[in-house]
C-alpha cells in the first residue's frame, strides 16, 4: 500500500528532549525501498493558491488557510499496511517535534 505522509508542525511538541539525526530515520528506509521519495517544502508565505472562477485563473500568494500548524514536507511510503506506515512515521523526528498525517492513496476508479 501507498501512504503519502504530511510532516507537519505543532504549537505544542514533546518537551523531552531530542536529537534526533533525519538521515537515521531516511537511510534505512531509502535503502528497503520503503521510503519512494521524500522533499522539505518552502514556506508557507511563498506557496501561491491557484482557482478558476468564470473561466479566469485567480492566483493567491501565501498559503491557502489560516493556521497555526504547517505543512513542512512529505514522503511517500511503500508498505504492507497501515500499521507498519503508523510503525515509520512513530520514528520521525517530527513525530516528538511536531506530528505527522498518514493518507493512504485512494485507488482510482476505472
């Protein structure tokens, strides 16, 4: 099964501490073929929101809603199931620092 995984920020993360190393969560996944690919994205401030309305193209600097948590990158995952997506994403640095969204891949209807 696909999972895309959202990392996501949290006004409220772990208070212990962490030192967590990303490339010791990214390596072993990489190397299994867990991990299909995985980016950082740029600030919320610099995306742009495109609409159609009336047959025109609206274009919007900044990000599409009002929040306190931001998206801050994604990978997808290869895996047998939902847990062991829930078991990769538990071991995310950002799983103490922020959170992270599981989204299995809806298949597409032929």
């Amino acid at each position: 099964m696909k999972y895309m995984m959202f990392v996501v920020s949290d006004p409220q993360p772990d208070s212990s501490p962490d030192e967590s190393d990303i490339d010791l969560w990214v390596d072993p996944l990489d190397a299994s073929g867990k991990r299909v690919i995985g980016e950082v994205l740029a600030p919320p401030a610099e995306s742009t929101v495109v609409r159609v309305r009336g047959g025109k193209v609206l274009t919007t600097r900044g990000p599409f809603a009002e929040t306190s948590e931001v998206i801050l990158g994604f990978d997808i995952l290869e895996v047998a199931d939902l847990d062991e997506a829930i078991d990769i994403a538990s071991r995310h640095p950002m799983a103490r620092n922020g959170q992270i969204e599981l989204r299995a891949f809806a298949p597409w209807d032929e």
